[in-house]
C-alpha cells in the first residue's frame, strides 16, 4: 500500500498553474494583438510581453523564500483578480498607445506570476511529483490548443475584445477550483514533518539515509542554481521563437490562419513530451530524459529561423514542443524532489525561468522580427544548447532523493501512519 495524494491538490493545483500560465503560453497572441490589432512594432510589441514576463519573474522571485508559509489558495486569489482586470484594462486602452499597454502587461504579468507560483509550489507537495507536473503541462497542452486554434475566429467575430474576454473566463473558472478543491498546504507540511520525525527516531540508519541521499538544500547552493539556469537558458531560447511563431510562419510561406491553426494543434505532440518523465521514469533517468529534451528544443530552435520553409518550419515547431513539454514536468519533479514539502525551490526555479522568458521576446524582437532571422536562430539555437549539461547533476540528485523517501515512506507505513485521502 502506498500514500495517496492529498485530497483535492492535484486539481487545486493544476487550475491555478492553468490561470498563471496565461501569460506564457500565450504570448503569440499578444505579440500579434499588439502588432496587428494595435498598431504597435514588433520590438514595441516584444518589450511589452517581456515586460509582463518580467514582472511575472519578480513575483515568483520574491515570493520563493517564504512560499511554505503562505495561504496558496489566497495567493491564487489575489493573482487571479489582478489578471482578469489587467485583461479587461489591456481590451480596453487599445486606443492609448504603448504606455498604456505597458501598465496593463505589467500588471498581468504580476497577477499571472502570483497564481503560477501559487499553484506550482502547491504541487510540489504531491507525493509522486513526476505524475503531479506531467498531468499539469498535460492541461496546459489542452489549455493552448483551446485558446491557439480558437483566436483566430474570437478575434474575427470581435477583435481584441472577445480574445481577451475568453482569457477572463478561464481565469474565473480556474479560480471556481481553487477555492473549491486547493487544500491549506501548511497543513500538509506540519503533518509529514511530524510523521518523519518519528519515522527518523525510530530508526537511526533511515535518518542516515536522508540526510546523506535528501539533504535540505539551501537555494543559492549548486544544484538548484544548476537547474534554475538550465531552465532559464532553455526558457530563454524558446520563448524568443515562439514570442514571432506567428510570423516565422507566414515568412515559411503559411497563411496567418494557417500558421495559427497549426499552432494550437502542435501543442497535442506535446502531450507525448508531458507524459513521458511518468511513464518512461522507471526505465530512463531524468538525467537522460531532461538532457534529451533540452537537446530536441535547442535543435527546433536553430532551424525554424533559419529555413523558410514550410516543411522546415512545421518539422521545427514539433520537435520544440516534444523536447520542451519534455523538460517543463522533468524539472519541475527533480525541484520538487530536492525540497520536499515547501515549494521553495519550485518557486525559485519559476522566478529564474521568467528571468528567460523575458529576456527572449526582448532579444526576438530585433533578431527575428525583421525579414534576416538568420542571426536570431544561431543566437537562440546556441543559448538552447548550453542548457542541455546544466540538468545532468539535480536530476541525479534528484532521483537519489526519492530513493530515500521512498524508504521513508515505507517506514511511515509500517508504522501505522493512515494513507490522505485520494485526490
């Protein structure tokens, strides 16, 4: 018999990781947006997004050291409601120029980092946190099939308006679950803290064990900065491709709606990427499978810039979202497993990955906004392939970790400690 979940956190947590992913993954609708409904340059369109991104990466900075001790569910709260007005304001300033536009992303970058942060941290509670991410970036796959596949007819029907109010009800139905089922996470740590103590004293060589193979980790030691950069570096890489996806298409020669249709539907071999650190992690190690991804990222990012063509341009985009929806779920587990039971690190992690997905639609703007993206794919490409080494000793770090909470876990049970409820 092992432990189950706690009752309600895999959902709480993923509805709250779907509303503060928002501005992430959907940062080719609002460079377009930007661009197209509101008259504004590519570069001018470009800072904007990072300044969202940016301000997203703050929030999660500075939330990262005291995470544990936070109500999440307020947190998201708090997130969602700035978001959603942020959404309304953006709608509705679109007549008021870059300024007003910049307040507006500032702000939704910030309540987006708030509900990011909020739901991440609450899922690196989750017992088998390989299973808990993959299932996230699995939602996050539908999530941006739904809203990539479906703007071009919102924005057809009622431009600028209606895309951005669709944003808003998923923001306030994410919001609906996490108050439904997000459980107080400061009770979940008090409960395993208790319960590993007693498992450690009453036996000294299990105690041994952790302290050897699961050591509290400080977050400026090198193993989490290690991974931070990993993700930051590769983050950085395709975040400033995906930021002009829609444009790197139409110069591939595919129409706008084309190139937008395909964009939702090549999130769906993602959901290969997101299951596999779960389903493969018995036989391949994460080290091999986060090196793998970030090296299939790296190589979809080198070519799409670079050859114009449509074969070129949807064989790119494909291997990008099967290496990328590979190593988000992966690193986000190995984070979680080398800081049980706080969120920290998980934090900390998505504070420095923000850090790369602002600087890359900032760096994109003059690189591959203009007709020579050339240049923007051997800079991008080059930045995608440093991150792969980078993941190599957390993830082996990681995977020693678990060994040790499992022992821990058995002894746990053994001594009569009563299964949580299942999610």
């Amino acid at each position: 018999m092992r432990l189950s979940e706690p009752k309600g956190l895999l959902i709480g947590g993923i509805a709250a990781g779907l509303a503060g992913v928002m501005v992430d993954l959907l940062s080719p609708i609002y460079a377009s947006s930007l661009h197209e409904g509101f008259g504004l340059s590519n570069t001018a369109a470009g800072f904007l997004v990072t300044a969202a991104l940016g301000a997203m990466g703050v929030v999660e900075l500075g939330l990262a050291h005291s995470i544990g001790q936070r109500n999440l569910r307020r947190t998201a709260t708090y997130g969602v409601v700035i978001a959603s007005l942020a959404l309304i304001y953006i709608s509705q300033v679109s007549d008021n120029g870059f300024w007003s536009l910049l307040v507006g992303m500032v702000a939704l970058g910030a309540g987006c980092g708030l509900t990011f942060v909020a739901g991440n941290a609450a899922l690196s509670y989750a017992r088998n946190s390989e299973r808990a991410f993959s299932l996230l970036t699995f939602w996050y796959m539908i999530f941006v099939f739904v809203m990539m596949s479906t703007n071009p007819y919102l924005r057809r029907l009622y431009p600028i308006v209606l895309p951005y109010a669709a944003m808003v009800a998923v923001q306030l139905i994410c919001l609906a679950l996490i108050w439904w089922k997000l459980p107080d996470t400061r009770i979940i740590a008090a409960e395993r803290a208790a319960a590993e103590h007693a498992a450690e004293e009453a036996d000294p060589d299990l105690a041994a064990e952790l302290r050897r193979d699961a050591p509290a980790l400080k977050m400026f030691s090198l193993l989490p900065i290690l991974l931070s950069l990993a993700v930051t570096f590769s983050q950085l890489a395709t975040a400033g491709l995906w930021t002009f996806a829609q444009e790197l298409g139409t110069a591939a020669g595919l129409s706008a709606e084309l190139t937008a249709s395909f964009l939702g539907f090549s999130q769906l071999i993602g959901l290969l990427g997101t299951m596999a650190p779960w389903l493969l992690g018995r036989w391949v190690s994460r080290a091999v499978l986060g090196a793998a991804g970030l090296f299939l990222s790296a190589c979809g990012v080198l070519v799409v810039p670079m050859v114009h063509t449509p074969t070129a341009y949807i064989a790119g985009n494909l291997v990008i979202n099967l290496g990328y929806w590979v190593t988000l779920p992966l690193a986000l587990s190995i984070a979680a497993d080398l800081d049980r039971n706080s969120g920290r690190l998980v934090a900390f992690m998505l504070g420095m990955s923000a850090i790369g997905l602002a600087l890359g639609p900032s760096l994109a703007g003059p690189l591959l906004g203009g007709e020579d993206t050339t240049l923007g794919g051997w800079v991008f490409g080059i930045i995608g392939f440093i991150s792969v080494p980078l993941i190599v000793l957390p993830a082996l770090a990681a995977e020693r970790a678990v060994r040790a909470r499992r022992d821990e876990q058995a002894r746990e049970l053994e001594m009569g400690v009563p299964p949580q409820a299942i999610t």
